[in-house]
C-alpha cells in the first residue's frame, strides 16, 4: 500500500511513453510508481483508487504498455 503524491513530476521515461499531453491529479504519482515495479521484477500489481483518477488512460497501463514492461490484455478477476 503507498500513498500517491497529487502533484507529483512524471519521470522522464515515464512521460516518454505516456499517451496524454498532461497527468491528472495522482496520476503522475500512479505511473511512475507502476513503471518503477515493473522494471524492479514485479508482474502482479492491484491498483485500487477511485473513480476519474486515470489508471487504465494512463496512470498505470499506458506508459508500462508502451515501454513493453507488460502485455497488452491485463488480467481481470473479481474477487469473492
């Protein structure tokens, strides 16, 4: 669990393959916390924030997408 940061820098490499002109509120903060995960190892990350913060446009998906950091059809599951 960590907190995001609501107005965060995008890192460089992050922002190299982000898909919008500008982050959201958090978003910034998700994405590069996301990327970081990814290039440390890490193949199964839950994203949990609320509605409007942008984790599939970009907060999280796009940029690690676009880098080749994951596939292109996360897994879905609910939970019981």
């Amino acid at each position: 669990m960590m907190d995001l940061e609501a107005h965060a820098v995008m890192d460089a490499k992050v922002r190299e393959h982000f898909p919008h002109a500008s982050a959201r509120k958090y978003q910034a903060s998700l994405a590069n916390s996301v990327y970081e995960a990814l290039l440390a190892g890490e193949r199964n990350i839950v994203v949990e924030a609320p509605t409007g913060l942008g984790k599939a446009g970009g907060g999280s998906g796009c940029p690690a997408y676009n880098a080749g950091l994951m596939s292109p059809y996360p897994t879905l599951s609910r939970l019981p």
